[in-house]
C-alpha cells in the first residue's frame, strides 16, 4: 500500500469517526478520572472515568484528529468489563503490529481502518492512546476474575 493510500483511507477514517461526542466535565459525568494517559512527544492527552455501577465511561481527549477518531471508535468498541479490558488489549496488539483481534463486535473494518497508522510510526501512539487510557481505567476499575453481568 502506499503511502498515499495509507494517508486518504486514514482521512476516510477520520472523517467517519469525527471527535467523540463531547463528554462534558468528566467530574460531573462519571465518579472520577480513573487514568490519564499523555503521549509526551506531541502533547496529546486522554482521560477516561467510569460511571457507577458499571453504566459506561466518559473519554476527554486534547489531541489530534486520529486521536480524536481513536477514542471515537473505542467509546463504541469497548464496554467497561473485564471483556472489556480485554478488548483494549487486543486492540493494542493489533495497532502495534500484532494479529487482529478474533472478534471486532462493532464491525469488520473499524479497526483495521485505524490499524493504518502501523504504517505511520509517527502517528502510531495516536491512535493508541485512548486504548491505553481505557484499558488502565478498566484495570483500576474491574476487579480480575470477577464474573460479569
């Protein structure tokens, strides 16, 4: 694939996603900030907190369009369980080079799409960055081996 593909279906994926919807003050939304994830090279920031009693989570994100995108496709992707966590994890193995994951439940090419940016080392953690943030949150948050629903 070139580079100029990479870039305009990258676009398309951007564009798709957009930014996520705008969670307002994390603080009045959920319980608390549970992680804060910044990518010190660029600045870009992710905050994800949970509601309680498991009813989902809130991503601020201060970034870049694919960072924007990325949190986008994970509020959608990823429910705050253990299944969960494992989600992001998978996700993060994909986006840094690894196998995709068995099962992407929100659609074939969601996150294959964003998986372009392994062509883009620079952009990479962009678009990993949501990922890390809700994963440490759900890791902070879901007890292991705690049986769900």
């Amino acid at each position: 694939m070139t580079d100029q593909e990479v870039h305009r279906r990258l676009r398309e994926f951007v564009q798709a996603y957009g930014p996520p919807r705008a969670p307002g003050n994390p603080a009045e939304t959920a319980s608390h900030v549970l992680a804060e994830v910044t990518n010190h090279s660029c600045g870009d920031s992710v905050s994800v907190s949970l509601h309680p009693a498991g009813q989902g989570f809130s991503v601020r994100v201060r970034g870049c369009s694919i960072c924007r995108a990325a949190a986008a496709l994970a509020e959608q992707l990823i429910q705050p369980t253990e299944m969960g966590r494992a989600q992001c994890r998978a996700a993060l193995t994909y986006l840094n080079g690894g196998q995709p994951p068995e099962e992407e439940p929100a659609g074939p090419d969601m996150l294959h799409d964003l998986a372009l940016v392994r062509h883009l080392p620079a952009r990479r953690r962009c678009a990993t960055l949501p990922f890390e943030a809700l994963e440490e949150a759900l890791r902070l948050q879901v007890p292991q081996g705690v049986p769900e629903g």
